[in-house]
C-alpha cells in the first residue's frame, strides 16, 4: 500500500508540476576543513598534530552529515579510516626488513600518504555532491496523495 501511495504521489507531481534536479557540489567545505587539520598536523608538535589528525578524519563526515547526507558521511569515515590503513599494510609489505631502522619503514609512510591521498579525492570527486529535486507547479494545479499505514 506505501509503495502504491508513493508512486501515486511521484506521479501526479510529475504530471502537475516541472521537477528539475539541480546538482550542488560542497566539496570545497571539506577541502577547507582537511586544509586546517593537514596544518595542524604539519606543526610537529603533539597536541596539535592529534586534533588535526582527529579533525581529518571526522570533519568531512561531519560536513556530509550537516548536508544531511548520511551515507556519504558513513562512506567518508569508511574511507579515511580504510585506505591509509590499507595503504599502510601494502607499504609494509613492500618495504625490505631492516632490524636496525628506527621509526615508520619508507613503504609504509608512502602507502598511508597514497591511501590518505586517495580517501581526499574520492571524497571531493564522488561523495561531495547531491542533487536536490524543485518542484514548481504548473498552469492546473495538482492533486497530492496522502496515505498513511494502519
């Protein structure tokens, strides 16, 4: 009955009204709040590296979720914690033992650095947009539909 009630509603606003999809890009928002965290890290020092790091990886999901998109918030927080951490273990596994190297192995700083990388772009070029639907009535008037479940 809801899936009736809703391609009835779908229909008659379609047939009554002129419904254009525009498509918005926010991208630049995230890019402003990564920018700031990367500064922050970037420091050297302690304190603001780790509000940098933390405002990396939870401000572009913070920033989805104020566009109120959710999954893409989700998908965001899935890929800036996934890839770097991927791109980590594949460094790891590229880099040549070296039992007297002190600190992070190159090949695992490169794959964080390309899965932290790839996590940004993926974001502004896939994530960071949405399309909202106007619906402007038409010369006749419309019928809206309401139905409910009980």
């Amino acid at each position: 009955m809801r899936i009736l009630a809703s391609i009835g509603l779908a229909l008659t606003l379609l047939a009554s009204s002129a419904a254009h999809a525009e498509s918005e890009w926010y991208g630049w928002q995230i890019a402003l709040a990564d920018a700031a965290s990367i500064g922050l890290m970037a420091t050297g020092q302690e304190a603001p590296a780790v509000v940098g790091l933390v405002g990396w990886i939870v401000g572009g999901p913070i920033i989805h979720s104020a566009h109120e998109d959710f999954a893409a918030g989700g998908g965001d927080l899935v890929l800036r914690l996934g890839l770097p951490a991927a791109g980590t273990f594949i460094g790891l596994g590229t880099s040549h033992g070296c039992e007297e190297c002190e600190g992070i192995p190159a090949g695992a700083g490169v794959g964080l650095l390309a899965g932290a990388v790839a996590a940004m772009a993926l974001d502004y070029g896939l994530l960071s947009t949405h399309e909202r639907v106007s619906v402007a009535p038409m010369r006749g008037g419309g019928v809206l539909l309401l139905a409910g479940r009980f």
